[in-house]
C-alpha cells in the first residue's frame, strides 16, 4: 500500500459479490497481462483450491523474474467486514503462497483490495470524523436524543429544556476535542487529528510490510499512478510507469531468503 496517496478503490458495497469486483478489475488489467482465471492448485497437504486469476506480463521487460507470474484473490469488502474477515483473507493468501498452481509452480500473490485499506480509508477520514462530532447536524441530533428520552419515560421536555441540554452536550465535545488537542501538541503533534492520523498510518505500514515478508502483495488504484502492483510498500508495478527497476521477485520467499540479488 503506498501513502503519498489516498486508494481509489469504490467504497464497500459498490459491487454485488467477487465475481463482480473481480470483472471490473481484470477488464481494466487485460491491455498489460495475459490472464487465466480459476486456475488449480495444490496445498502441500494435498488439498485442492483454486485462485481467481493468475496474470502473466504481456511485455516482460523491465520485471525481474524470467518468467514473471502472480496470482489475484479479489475480495469484495462491504460495510459489514469485520477485521476478523480481513485478517482471514491475509491467512488465506498466505496459504497459496506454498501451493502449487498448474502451469506455474508457486506464486507471489496480490490481494485486491488490500485487506489494510480500511486503516489508510480510516487515517484519511479523521478529520471528516471531528467536524460531524461538532457540526450542526450532530446538534440537531443530541436534540432529537433528549427529546426521545423523556418521552421513552412519559415526559415532553420543552424546547428550551432540548436547546439547553443539547447545547450543553454540544460544548462537552468542544471540550473533549481541546482537550485531545492539548494531550497531541505535548506529544509532538499538531492537533488530535494529525496524531490519529499518523498513528494509522504508521500501523497501516508495519502490516503492509510484514504482509510483504510473508510474500503477500496488494492490487488497489491510486490517483498518481492508476493500477498499481506493490509488496512492503514497493511498487512493482503500474499502469502508467509500468515495471519498477527494483530487485524484487514475485516468486515467493524460501525460508529467510530475500527476494532480490
């Protein structure tokens, strides 16, 4: 996952299913690869599974493998995902990297969209957060709030006593996010904002590269570059630099063997 630049992947829920995400995405991908969907494969127990593509380079120029090859398992996140299910794609990714697929032996393999998108979406979203915690609307809001708590217990407050209440916990949020304010300048940042911010964005990095260690790669768009291939936040790949001069393999790892010369 890059940084410089928010994902442009549509929200969760804008396609139906993975069959849907994934015609999309290999429609977009099919000018650069070659591509086979649903392709075998062998766990080294001996169970059978298979991937939803596999794409080869139509130009092989510039990858570093001879024969450059990875595999693509779409999964189609909706409003409902859960961090157990995201993690769950990461271990099922993990697993095809020590299969072997017919016609390829093993295979780096790319998840799109990231399973980590979330944390960046997140990190990006902080400051839309705080305005809708103090916006006129979440006034209106805690004023509905009130008045439906006295009539869940038979009273109707008055409009004044719903202007006062609300208003009242209106000024507790301007003071929460003073004080969270405060506490963020005395550790070095420039407000609340900026250090939950920074703090995804720090998180969503560390995974990113462990995920990379592990062999597992992310498929997701960006502003900047379009369509875009990167492994511990490396690009290898993308529709409009095409392949990045780097060392990397998109084989997987032996052991603690790193992937470049």
């Amino acid at each position: 996952m890059r940084y410089e630049m928010a994902a442009l992947l549509p929200r969760p829920g804008t396609f139906a299913d993975e069959k849907a995400l994934g015609a999309f995405v290999l429609g977009k991908l099919d000018q650069w690869f070659h591509i086979e969907e649903q392709v075998p494969g062998r766990y080294w127990t001996g169970e059978e599974t298979r991937i939803d593509a596999v794409l080869k380079p139509r130009d092989a120029d510039g990858w570093h493998d001879a024969e450059p090859a990875f595999g693509i398992e779409f999964k189609n996140p909706t409003p409902d995902t859960g961090t157990g299910e995201r993690y769950g794609w990461v271990a099922q990714a993990v697993g095809y990297t020590h299969c072997q697929w017919q016609g390829y032996d093993r295979l780096g393999i790319f998840l799109c969209p990231s399973p980590l998108s979330w944390l960046l979406s997140r990190a990006h979203e902080v400051a839309t957060a705080r305005q809708r915690r103090i916006s006129p609307e979440a006034l209106e809001e805690e004023r509905h709030r009130v008045r439906e708590y006295g009539r869940r217990f038979g009273k109707e407050y008055t409009d004044a006593y719903v202007d006062r209440e609300a208003l009242r916990e209106h000024r507790r949020r301007l003071a929460d996010l003073t004080y969270e304010d405060f506490t963020a300048r005395a550790d070095g940042y420039a407000n609340a904002d900026e250090r939950e911010r920074e703090h995804g964005l720090r998180t969503a990095k560390e995974l990113t590269h462990l995920l990379g260690q592990l062999s597992v790669g992310e498929l997701m768009p960006y502003e900047d570059s379009g369509w875009t291939l990167t492994r511990s936040g490396v690009r290898l790949w993308s529709e409009r630099e095409g392949a990045a001069k780097v060392p990397y393999k998109l084989r997987p790892r032996i052991g603690s063997q790193r992937d470049r010369h």
